[in-house]
C-alpha cells in the first residue's frame, strides 16, 4: 500500500526480496495466527449452533469470558449459551479485523464482532430479559483475547467482550422466533 506500512508483512518480513530475522521461523509464525483465527471462528459457530462440546473445546481448563452479561469460566459460559440458545433460535455471529500478537505459547488478539439474535415475544431469556414483542438484537464490538497453546491446539485463556454499539428493533420477521 503506498504510504501505509503493512503490520503482517512488516512482523513476517513478507517483503519483496527481504529474507526474514536470523532466529525467526516465518511458516510456524503464520501456522500460529491461523490455527489462532481458527479458535476464534470455531467459538463463534459454537454459541450460533449451541455445540456445547464445541465451545467448550475453545477454551482452556481454566477458561474465563467477562462481557456486559457477566463473568464466567468456561462452563457456566457453555451453560449460559445452551440455556440462551434453547429460547433464542437465531443467533449469527461475525468476526474481522483479527489483529494477533504472538508471545512464544502465548498470544493476544483483538478482533471486531457483529452479531444479531432474534429475541421472541414474552419468553424470558437469560441474555436479553424478556421483550414484549419479537426483537432483533444487533450488537458490535471487541473481543480481547488471550490465548495460549497446549498439547491439543490453541485455546481461550482468557475474552474480554466490548461491546460499542447496540440496536433493539421489532422483528423484520418474528416467524423465525419459534
């Protein structure tokens, strides 16, 4: 890009004709951030399928979510997604803008989410409360992740959800709330 500099290919030396650091293996770096992309994807299929052993799969033993809901470890957040999902049918969740930065076994990451539920009319849900009528949610914001690599793959050690913007509406089609 001309007057920008490309983070990725300035941390993976992917520069024209540049050969990368002394020390530094480029192909494990690039293995690492997509095994890492992939967790991140596979965490948000989980909560929009309710795969409870998916979800669960993302996260570390000690695995900890904090967002505007609450704060829980990783199986009282499976929990709350499967309660969530049994009342709430349709839930889609979008992730971009992943920026990672590695550490050895450790990394962190930020990435922008999208996501959209359709909340039905008078059930009381543990994530929305109840709404007099069909409701879509929108949300957007960030997940700050720490992550960390085991003997079985990458996991969430710890997320951070931020959520900057949200939008209640009636329903553009309340019939996918049942």
């Amino acid at each position: 890009m001309v007057g920008l500099p490309d983070p990725l290919c300035e941390q993976v030396a992917c520069n024209i004709g540049a050969a990368p650091p002394k020390g530094r293996n480029i192909m494990k770096e690039l293995s690492d951030r997509l095994a890492i992309e992939e967790v991140l994807r596979r965490y948000m299929l989980a909560v929009d399928t309710a795969d409870a052993a998916a979800l669960r799969s993302v996260f570390s033993e000690e695995g900890r979510l904090r967002s505007a809901v609450g704060s829980f470890t990783a199986d009282e957040f499976v929990a709350f997604v499967c309660e969530m999902k049994s009342v709430v049918k349709v839930t889609l969740h979008h992730l971009s803008n992943t920026i990672i930065t590695l550490d050895g076994d450790n990394a962190t990451s930020v990435s922008y989410f999208n996501a959209v539920h359709v909340v039905p009319a008078k059930t009381p849900t543990n994530a929305f409360g109840q709404v007099d009528e069909a409701t879509d949610v929108t949300m957007a914001g960030q997940y700050h992740d720490q992550v960390k690599r085991f003997s079985d793959g990458w996991k969430i050690v710890d997320r951070f959800s931020v959520i900057a913007y949200q939008c209640w509406a009636p329903s553009r089609d309340p019939s996918r709330t049942s």
